[in-house]
C-alpha cells in the first residue's frame, strides 16, 4: 500500500448524485488529506496523518507545498485522429464565410476526410499520441476518440485500428467509438439511407470482428444524416451489440428525443435542444453532453446546461475537440468559459467533467475520490481548489496520477 499527501484539501467529488443540479455546499472537501493506495485502486480518502499512524510500515509519497487535489478529468467527445489543418475554415468562418461558401472552397469535414485518408499510419498514430499527451497534461486520463474523417471500410478501419494502437502506448484509457455515420462522403455512389447500410452490412461486422469499437456514434443534422434513417440506423447498431452515442441538435432540434428513444448513452451537443425536449431528456438515462469548444469555435450559443441541470438532467461537458469546430482542445477552459454563461456551480462542472462524464462512456469506477475506484487523480499547486476554473485553463496541473504512479 501507499500513502499520497498531504494535500490542503482533497476534493472527493463522493457522495455526489448523478443527476441533477448540485451546490457547492454539497462538496465534500477533506482538509490535510491523503490517498492510500492499493494495486490500482483508491483503498481510503481521510486525514493524512491519520490515515499514517493507522497503517504502518507503508510507503509514503510526500506532497510538497501546498496543493489540491481532484479526480482526474474524463474527455467524453473528442475527434482527436485526424490528418490536416482547417485554420483556413477558421479564418473563412470569422470572415462571414457560410459553411457551405467554405465547403465549396474546397474545407469542411470532407476537407479533413481527405487529409486523414492521404496520411500515412505512422503520421496518424504520432499526431493521435501528442494530442492524447497534451490532454493528459490538463490532468484528462480517460478520452473518447471517434473515428468519421475516413468514411469507408479501409479508411474507418485505419483511423480505429490507429487508434488501437495508440492505447498500447498510452497509461491514459481510450474508448475508441465508430463515427462512420459523420456524412455521406462525396465518393460514395449511393443516397443517405444507402451508406448507412454500407455501414451496417460493411464496416461494422469489420470492427466488431477485431473488437475495435463497442460504440457507434451519428451526426443527425440536415447537412448529415436525417431523424427517420439515423434512429432505423442506431436501432440496427444496437441488434448488433453496440452502445450508441448521437450528436444531437447542434443547429436543429429534434434529435435528441431520437437519443433518448433508442437509449443512448448520451446525446452530445444540444446547442439548439427546446424546452420540452430538455425535459424528456431530464427523465431519461442519456447523458446531456455539453460541448463549449464548439460554440466557441462556431461563434454559436452554448448547451442550455443551466435548463437542463435545473430539470434534472445528467450533464457532461467535453471538448469535441476536433479540426474544424473546435480545435482547442483546453477542457479546463471551454468549462471554465460555459460556467460563466450558464451560470453553472463549481460543484456542476466538476461533476461534469468527472463522473458524470465516465457514466456517458459506461465507466462507473471513475471520477471521484473513494473506496474502490480507480486511481486517477490530479493535483494543482495552489490552496483553494477553486483556483482551478477561476483561472480558466492558466492554472496548470501539478501532478497526474494514473492508477496511483505519478507520469
């Protein structure tokens, strides 16, 4: 066993509910804390000294100066395998640009298919494993990466297979989900319903076979995939043992009611969601996943978080990280930057990033600080844990454990 601390305060995020608004009153902070370890996972979260002079003859892993420490974040939407740079849609787009204007100049999504299918596997795996290092860095040990830039049999198997590849050489986990249903591509001979079923018939058996994906992900959206053909597509995906997640009314509502008809994990996006449709995902098991650096990548409004909290939803919030809409990346400070327009707790976001986040991937031994959990967490070189969204990304981690060993 081993002994980490003492910390100035040990945030657990224990004792937390799934759903729902919370207050930071209801946060359990454990002053001159302290970790003790087993194998990999959280044996005990109490005083420092006192857990010291219960278990003798222990390793000891001091904490120098003051720090605090939070579980380790969880990214639940990223698209962080891609080949190429769309600086130049970014630019077009704050310049007046229409999305099909910078479409036709030859960006959009089918600009980043192109680059991704013209890279080479070692270029894909290098750029993947430097992004999946930056965001270990902002303390985020457990990332969503989704394929969708390849958008046929040989390119959707590359970008999962790279992505395979990439946890062997990782502490961080990937759950890799197949976005094969991003668009239609260009090349495709063939209307929307019938490359869903080339997706069916040709690429899930595929990666369902080399145990690649266990998550199917679509993109519904009147420059996508329509209401009728996605939710016969992900009834179809789930007969074949898949979880499924959509993205969900980013420019027109609707979609998320198809999320929660067919029992998705989460419904991510939901810039446009509508009252009574807030309140059908608020009684549902989906995930109402936040994405900020989308709307800010977009110039667009955000998830109305603060609506969907206050009904009683379960709210995540991830980066979707991704070339075109949101090439941030900073977790930290797109939550940081949603809190302040949402009007959402410290205790919200948190959760949000944490364990509410993990349950969107069907991981419950993660993000808080408790009895038999993993133990994956971060510290912060300061006093006051709020530190950590007041200064919207600046602050950076200190430390970043994964199952209980310093990177």
């Amino acid at each position: 066993m081993k002994l980490i601390g003492p910390f100035k305060q040990v945030v657990t995020l224990a004792n937390l509910p799934l759903r729902g608004k919370l207050s930071d009153e209801q946060l359990e902070i454990i002053i001159d804390g302290g970790i003790l370890i087993e194998n990999d996972k959280i044996q005990q979260v109490g005083n420092f000294e006192t857990l010291k002079s219960e278990n003798q003859n222990i390793e000891i892993e001091t904490i120098e100066g003051e720090q605090i420490v939070l579980p380790a974040f969880v990214d639940s939407h990223t698209h962080i395998c891609f080949g190429g740079n769309r600086a130049n849609d970014f630019a077009m787009r704050n310049a007046g640009k229409t999305y099909l204007e910078i479409a036709e100049s030859g960006g959009g999504i089918w600009s980043s298919v192109q680059h991704t299918r013209n890279a080479s596997e070692n270029e894909l795996l290098k750029t993947l494993l430097e992004r999946i290092d930056f965001l270990i860095s902002l303390g985020i040990t457990t990332i969503e990466v989704k394929s969708g830039y390849g958008l046929d049999v040989e390119n959707e198997l590359k970008m999962l297979r790279i992505i395979k590849k990439a946890q062997k050489q990782t502490k961080a986990t990937l759950v890799p989900t197949c976005l094969s249903a991003h668009l239609k591509p260009r090349d495709f001979d063939g209307n929307n319903e019938e490359y869903l079923q080339y997706i069916l018939n040709e690429i899930l058996p595929k990666v369902k076979e080399e145990n690649l994906a266990k998550r199917v992900d679509v993109f519904i959206e009147k420059s996508a995939f329509q209401p009728v053909e996605s939710k016969e597509f992900l009834l179809k995906t789930k007969d074949l043992g898949f979880e499924i997640t959509v993205h969900a009314d980013q420019f027109t509502p609707g979609s998320s009611r198809i999320a929660v008809e067919v029992g998705a994990k989460s419904a991510d996006h939901l810039e446009a969601t509508i009252d009574e449709d807030i309140e059908f995902l608020a009684k549902s098991d989906t995930v109402a996943t936040a994405l900020p650096g989308a709307s800010l990548g977009l110039g667009e409004k955000f998830t109305p978080a603060r609506k969907l909290l206050d009904a009683g939803a379960i709210v995540a919030i991830a980066s979707d990280w991704n070339p075109g809409s949101a090439p941030m990346g900073n977790l930290i400070t797109q939550a940081s930057i949603l809190a302040t327009f949402e009007k959402l707790t410290t205790a919200e976001v948190l959760a949000g990033m944490t364990f509410r986040s993990a349950f969107a991937l069907g991981l419950e031994d993660r993000g808080r600080l408790a009895e038999g959990l993993k133990a994956d967490f971060i510290t912060f070189k300061t006093n006051n844990f709020q530190n950590v969204l007041y200064n919207q990304g600046s602050l950076k981690a200190e430390n970043i454990y994964i199952d209980g060993f310093k990177m």
